[in-house]
C-alpha cells in the first residue's frame, strides 16, 4: 500500500494532479482562444487550487492564464486562510482591505481589477480592463433599475 505524505492528507489532492487539471483546462482555453479565464465557482477554485473556504457569498476569483502564473483574489481574511488550503505561493494570492466589505459606493472587483492593472502588459491587466467594463455594466443596469418608474419598490 503506498505511504501518503501529509501533504496530501493536508490538500487530499497531490501536486502533480492539481498541474493535470490547470493543463486540461488550459488546453481547453486554447482550443477556444482564450488568453485568460476567470473563475468565481468555489467548486472549480477548489479544483484548480485547493482553495476551501465558506466565503463563496464574498467578490472572490482566480484568474488563470493561458500562459503564467494564477492569481488568486479574495477578501483579506479569506486570502490568509488561502494560503494554508490552496496550492498557490502567497505572492499569487491577494486579499482586498475589510473596508470594501459591504459598501455601496465601491466593490472589491474594483480593487481587484485595479491590482491587475497594477502588473502591466501582463494578461491580468488586459483582463482587468474588460472586468471592469463588465461591472460598469452590470452597475449602469442596477442604477437602471432603481430608477425605473417600474422598478419594483
């Protein structure tokens, strides 16, 4: 019978199939021409990184590249708990400030999309630009609603 490392008794998944599975979806991103993939459901976090945690009603994703490292973002508690459940090094998990939980006037994607730009030419920051034209919409449709004589009150 073979011996298990604590490692795996730990993450319950070995390095070596986590590295199987970012390269099938990968391959999969690159039959469709994708440069990068962002993932919010916490069942793929797990599959992709090892990332368990009940935070799944926070702004969380991970951004994966078709070349390159992943990035992880999560609110800055849970980001500290990443770093004992997920694969990731602590440089490719990020944690957004406490003060963004919960705010009407901004929203985490917002950080999160202003820490991508902060790495420029990279695939994360030609992401970023495209997540934050997408929560401009969905923000412009929630003002639309509000505001609409048909809004439900």
């Amino acid at each position: 019978m073979p011996q298990t490392s604590p490692e795996q008794l730990q993450k319950g998944v070995t390095a070596a199939e986590y590295d199987q599975r970012l390269a099938k979806v990968r391959a999969a991103m690159s039959e469709r021409s994708l440069s990068a993939l962002v993932v919010t459901d916490p069942a793929n976090l797990f599959y992709l990184t090892g990332y368990n945690a009940w935070s799944f009603y926070m702004p969380q994703c991970l951004v994966v590249p078709v070349d390159g490292q992943m990035h992880l973002f999560a609110r800055a508690m849970d980001a500290a708990g990443a770093r004992f459940t997920a694969i990731l090094p602590d440089d490719q998990v990020h944690g957004y400030p406490e003060e963004l939980v919960h705010r009407r006037d901004t929203h985490p994607f917002d950080w999160i999309t202003a820490n991508a730009c902060d790495r420029p030419r990279s695939t994360l920051a030609r992401l970023a630009s495209l997540v934050r034209r997408w929560i401009r919409r969905c923000a412009a449709g929630r003002s639309r609603a509000r505001t609409s004589p048909h809004a439900p009150s």
